[in-house]
C-alpha cells in the first residue's frame, strides 16, 4: 500500500539529482549523513521526497540555491538584514547607492528580453494605413 508518496515523486527525486547533483549529495551528506548509496536503500524513497521537498523549501540549502539558481544559499533573516543596509545607505548617501547584491540576482543566468524586429515600427506604420492584410490563421 502506498503510504501519501506523491506521484512522479521518485522520478522527481531522481530528475533533481541529474541536474543538481552537487547540491544534493551536499545537502544529505550534511544535514542527514546519507550518501548517493544511501538513496533507495538505507533511506526509503518515500523518506527521500520528503526530505527533498523539505530541502527544495529551505533557503538555506545548496539544493534550493541550486535549483533556484542562486549564486549563494541565504539564512532566513538574510532578506531583512540586506533591506535594511539598503535603507541605511539611501538614507546616509547623497547619491543613489547600490543595493547590497541579492543571490537571485545573477545576471549571467538571467535570460534578456528579446529584440524587437528591427523592422517592426514599419510594420505597424503600414498596418495602421490599411496596407497589410490581417489574417486569423497561422500563415
């Protein structure tokens, strides 16, 4: 009988150890003294998900970092602390300071918006005078 493991909860499990094996293995050798062997056998899969949902709400683990693709895990008063530098540097700067960088601001990994067609306004402009033909379909 299945005891409430979540469906495609293994498959999950496994999926997040394939891309994010680093922060796993770091996460259970840490926090719970179990290793990749461990996985299955010493620990039983429905015991993995649950830990792993555990692990995948904490901040302040490498597996959350990792899947929310941080550039540092952070602890729970971290968000206030850095808010709270920000102030005081607004309020004590006769410029406009940085903020205090935010893990979850990596740009590097942050995809850009993309471009408009170089020819778009043109489109538009002929478009507006009745020159292009609308269609409802995909051409």
């Amino acid at each position: 009988m299945d005891w409430g493991s979540k469906p495609g909860g293994i498959l999950k499990v496994l999926e997040i150890i394939e891309d994010h094996r680093e922060g796993f293995i770091y996460d259970f050798r840490s926090r719970f003294s179990l290793g990749l062997a461990d996985v299955g056998t010493t620990a039983p899969w429905d015991e993995v998900v649950s830990l792993v949902t555990v692990l995948l709400r904490d901040p302040t683990s490498w597996l959350h970092t990792s899947v929310a693709n941080w550039a540092h895990p952070i602890s729970y008063d971290w968000p206030v602390l850095a808010s709270m530098y920000d102030l005081h540097a607004q309020v004590n700067s006769k410029g406009k300071p940085k903020p205090f960088p935010r893990p979850w601001d990596n740009r590097s990994n942050m995809q850009s918006r993309p471009m408009p067609r170089a020819d778009a306004r043109e489109i538009l402009k002929r478009a507006k005078n009745g020159e292009l033909k609308w269609q409802n379909r995909a051409v």
